[in-house]
C-alpha cells in the first residue's frame, strides 16, 4: 500500500497511513512553509493520507 507526496514537480512514494507532515519531513521540505492538497482540497498536516492518494504541496509565499 503506497500513496505519494508531490513537490515541486516530483513525486515521492510514502506508505499508505503516513501523515502529510510526515511524508513531508521524508522529502525533506518544512511542512509550515507548504499547503498540502488532496483532490485540489486543503487538508490538514496531520490527515493520513490513504491508499492510492497524491498529496500536492504548494509552497505558500508572504511578505511585506
């Protein structure tokens, strides 16, 4: 059982029931600077992602 995390362009296989910040930390971003999609939704870092599901994480930008 995989799932995948996509960042930048790249996709990462993590096993299925991992958390986003976790499969975050396994590709090496920092999950605060990152919102993490599931079927084009918002999800929280510490949602499982199931089975068979991309999670996309598109950096989120700031400043002044």
């Amino acid at each position: 059982m995989v799932c995948k995390i996509t960042v930048s362009g790249k996709t990462t296989e993590v096993p299925a029931g991992t958390t986003v910040m976790d499969a975050a930390k396994e590709v090496g971003i920092v999950p605060d600077a990152y919102l993490f999609l599931i079927d084009g939704k918002p999800v929280p870092m510490d949602t499982p992602i199931a089975d068979g599901q991309t999670v996309k994480a598109m950096k989120v930008a700031s400043g002044g």
